[in-house]
C-alpha cells in the first residue's frame, strides 16, 4: 500500500490475505469492528467499510445479531444448455447427475406482453401471453428461478395448470401435442446484480451476482417461447457443446 491508499484498504489486505492462505478458514468467525479499530488503530468508518467490501468480494458473509464470517467455499454444479434440452426437466437432470433430489414449484397466469416480450415473441405490444414463473430446489435449497412466456394462443391448444408442485410436461412435450416441432434453441447469457426479490427467494449472500440467461425456443422463424433463467453465480457453471455441422 502507499501512503495514500484509503486506511481501510490495510484491513482489507490483511484479512483477505489471511482468507486466502486458509489462516481463517470457511466459517471461521472474522473480528468485530470494535476488536478491529483496536487491533488496526482505524476508526469505526474504516472497519465497517472494509467488512462492506470483504462482503461485496464474496469472502465472508453477515449473519444478523451475530458478526460475520468467513465464507464457505462453493461448489459449482455444471449445467448442461444442450444434452438435457429434450428433457421434461432439465435442471432436475443436472441435479440428479451430481446426486442431487431436485423439486420445483410454478405457477402460470395470463399477461399482456410489454414492448420488450413482445420483440422477443415477435407479438404486438399488449398481446397476451402465459406467463409461468417457476422455483427451483435441490435438497429443499432454491437453486434457480425462471420466468418463462408463451403466446396465450399456443396454450389454448392444451390447457396449462394455475399452479404445481413438478410432474409438467416438458415444453418440448407441450409444443409437440399443440402440433408444434421446436427447431432451435437460442441462449443469451450475462451477469448482473440480483434484484432484492431474487435474492431473498434464492437465499443469496452479499456480493455474489447472478448469471442471466435469455433462452428462446424456435419453430423455423417463429419464437413459440421464451424465458429468464436466473442462476446464482457462487453454485453453478453453465456448460455448453457446439455441433460443427459436419
């Protein structure tokens, strides 16, 4: 550090530091910010700041009434985006992979496509659709969110339940008994902070994003369905093949 570095910044390289090399390994209980004024001879502005930007880097989490902690390390669970497409559940495939009891809930409900939803559906402004917002768990952790739409006519065709508990028919199977042959599936994939509500629904801890996936299901040039995936940064990696078309 050089003499003009913020004074906090020596709190947060000690204590990083000593996160990284296992000295205070995961869950390990990190000091107070009164234990670290004294131990650092910074003020209180300082230590909370340096405990704000340890959190914001991942590395420990807060827990109310009780101080924080070193972070426990994640595991990330592959997401296959191609092999499990045909799948009724595709996210209870990857889970079952890596051993673990996937479940999920959902509820459906008529909407009108906003200007952006209906690009997406090739639809005008106001159209109706169905929307579907699902929850997913693996061994009763919420794991993944996911927003799907379709134009409300497609649904007519078979009549979509209010609300479940798993057990829906892929939408592979639904778009196949409304006639409907799916020739192509396009994603597309950034990061980005959470929203308050996806946070709390996915039990999230400062600091860790969200990968944002936009996935689009296609009939020739006619997106039949299209959904917002949200998966937390810290438990999974998405894993892709692409075919050369030989």
């Amino acid at each position: 550090m050089s003499g003009n570095d913020p004074v906090y910044l020596r709190v947060v390289e000690e204590l990083r530091a000593q996160i990284i090399d296992g000295t205070l390994p995961p869950g390990a209980p990190i000091p107070s910010r009164a234990q670290l004024t004294q131990r650092f001879r910074v003020g209180e502005t300082a230590a909370r700041h340096a405990l704000r930007v340890l959190a914001a880097e991942g590395l420990i989490v807060g827990r109310v009434g009780s101080g924080h902690y070193v972070r426990e390390q994640s595991v990330l669970y592959p997401l296959q985006r191609c092999r499990h497409a045909d799948h009724d559940a595709p996210f209870a495939a990857d889970m079952q992979a890596a051993g673990q009891r996937a479940t999920w809930d959902w509820r459906s409900e008529p909407v009108r496509a906003g200007r952006e939803l209906a690009r997406r559906l090739h639809l005008g402004d106001g159209d109706p659709v169905i929307r579907t917002r699902y929850v997913f768990r693996a061994e009763g952790k919420p794991m993944q969110l996911a927003t799907s739409y379709e134009p409300a006519e497609l649904g007519r065709a078979q009549p979509l339940p209010e609300e479940g508990t798993g057990g829906r028919k892929g939408l592979l199977a639904r778009m196949s008994a409304a006639g409907i042959k799916v020739t192509d599936i396009r994603e597309s994939v950034h990061t980005r902070i959470p929203q308050p509500t996806e946070s709390d629904l996915l039990d999230l801890p400062t600091g860790v994003h969200v990968l944002h996936v936009e996935r689009t299901h296609w009939a020739g040039d006619r997106p039949v369905e299209t959904s917002d995936i949200v998966v937390p940064g810290d438990r999974f990696r998405l894993v892709y093949s692409v075919p050369l078309g030989v």
